[in-house]
C-alpha cells in the first residue's frame, strides 16, 4: 500500500502538469527558416508566427526594457552561440485569437562564423505570465567553398569606406540537384567577409561571365534556367541589384560587353526576356522549369 507522502508526492506532480497546461497554451509559435543550406557569412531569414491563444488581449513588451522576441541558436559543437546585440522591438496589443507573422534577420543579433549545422528557435515573452515561449527548433547548415574568381578593387571616392581595398569573390555552391552561385565582398586587408548573397541556381552548361565598370561595381552573367540567362550585380557597398533576363536565340548566346562609352557593362546577343509579361507566358502551357525561380 502506498504511503501518503507518495500519494502527496504524485497528486503535486499531477497538478503541475495540468497547471502547466494553460500555460504552454498562451501563444501558440512556429518558426520557419528561407532555406536549409546556407554558405558562412550569408544572411539567415526567419519567419516567426505566433497565435494568441490566452483568450485575451496582450501588450507585447520585453522584460526591463527589452525585446519580447529573441532567438536561441546552439553552434555546430553544441553550445549556445552569444548574441551580438539586443533588438529592439516597439510594443503593440495583440489581440485574442489574432495571427501575429513577421520576419527576422537572425543574422543581425547572431553570428553563424563556423561550417556545421546550427539550432535555431524564437523565443516568445508574454508579458502577463512573464513566462518564455520557445517555438519549433529549425537546423540551418552551414557550408564553404573556395572562390572560383576574384578581383581587387578599391572603393571609389565619394562613397563610403573610399580608398579601401576590397574584393569580389564568386563561388559555386553544389548540393544533391543544383548549383548555386554566390557573390561575396570581402575586405582586402583583413580578410573579413562583409556581404555573401546567392546570386541563384546556376546552369553550368555555359561558363558564367564577369566584369567590372568604372565604378568598380561587379558585373556577372549567368544561365540560371535552360537558355535563359540572369544579369546581376553587387557593389562596392556590397549591394546586388537584378539588371534583368536574356534569352538566347539558338546559338546566339548573350554576352556581356563594355558599352561603346568605354564606362557602362550591357548585354548583346539573344533577347531581353521578362518573365512577368504576357508575352513570355505564350498561348500554351509553358513548363515550371522555364520560368526563373522567385518570379
């Protein structure tokens, strides 16, 4: 027969699980990374929902001043990786059953320095419990790779940073179905890497090709779906814009060119294809695969 101490003991227990019930039920969170597979120095996106099960209205705000989001994010080796700063989130009242979605750069408060695989989860405050709400962990992989191409440069005067010596690399990264091309900005001296973006899958078929202008901005075209080809550029600030698509018409390939004022970078050969008009949708059913990701 039992004891009544074991009995106490386990009606307590019992009790603190049902108490911890309401609880957990407060806000309801998910958290949702842009991607996988990351290359180091390469921003991490996140999307955190939250769902305000309390049953009543809440003023969002952090603890003594501080944000009511945050991340916790544990290294390759297991440990947890210190933030770099605290955000700095303006409070608003979330309403009782409403949907609350944003996204965060985890980037910005956290640096991902190492290869390996990362944990990543949000951290939810709920001010009128003071209790921490943890969401869904996500893992983020990251990979290097060494640059295929580089160039020296210095920055123009008149922008910031003028007279640094920086550099461009381009590297390829390669995964189980595609490759994907990247640009980074590194500092010369240094080494530090201060922007990695993906440029995007990139069809090996034809050789991507690069160049600078006279502002020292970088220039790359590639094939980023079959026969179509990506016009982009990054920087000295480490900045990429999409100039625009090119088609190639059978063996007519696009070919990036200095332009007849010996200062500009454009593109001859094949055809400007914009994947948004109606013309390009054409009167049939036209393959996913023709259409270049994200637009």
């Amino acid at each position: 027969m039992s004891s009544p101490r074991f009995s106490t003991l386990c009606l307590l227990l019992l009790l603190s699980v049902f108490a911890a019930v309401p609880a957990r039920a407060q806000f309801e969170t998910q958290l949702r990374l842009n991607k996988q597979n990351y290359l180091v120095g390469e921003v991490v996106e996140a999307t955190v929902t939250i769902i305000n099960r309390s049953g009543a209205d809440v003023v969002m705000g952090g603890r003594n001043g501080q944000s009511w989001l945050s991340f916790e994010v544990n290294g390759p080796d297991g440990s947890q990786v210190p933030m770099m700063r605290s955000r700095a989130d303006e409070t608003f009242v979330f309403k009782a059953g409403a949907t609350y979605r944003r996204k965060v750069l985890v980037t910005d408060t956290h640096p991902f320095t190492e290869y390996g695989n990362y944990g990543v989860c949000a951290l939810i405050y709920h001010p009128s419990s003071q209790q921490t709400y943890q969401s869904n962990r996500m893992r983020a992989t990251f990979v290097d790779s060494k640059a295929f191409w580089d160039k020296t440069f210095g920055v123009p005067m008149g922008m910031p940073n003028a007279g640094q010596i920086r550099r461009y690399d381009l590297v390829l990264v390669r995964d189980t179905q595609h490759t994907y091309l990247y640009a980074r900005l590194v500092d010369q001296n240094t080494n530090i890497r201060l922007a990695t973006y993906a440029m995007g899958p990139c069809i090996m078929v034809a050789n991507p090709q690069m160049t600078l202008d006279s502002s020292n901005t970088l220039h790359v075209l590639f094939m980023t779906v079959p026969h179509t080809y990506a016009h982009m550029t990054m920087d000295s600030q480490g900045k990429v814009h999409l100039v625009g698509y090119h088609k190639e018409i059978k063996s007519n390939r696009p070919q990036l060119v200095v332009q007849a004022d010996q200062r500009t970078i454009g593109v001859t050969g094949g055809q400007v294809y914009d994947p948004n008009s109606p013309a390009a949708a054409g009167p049939a059913v036209r393959s996913v695969g023709d259409r270049p990701p994200g637009l």
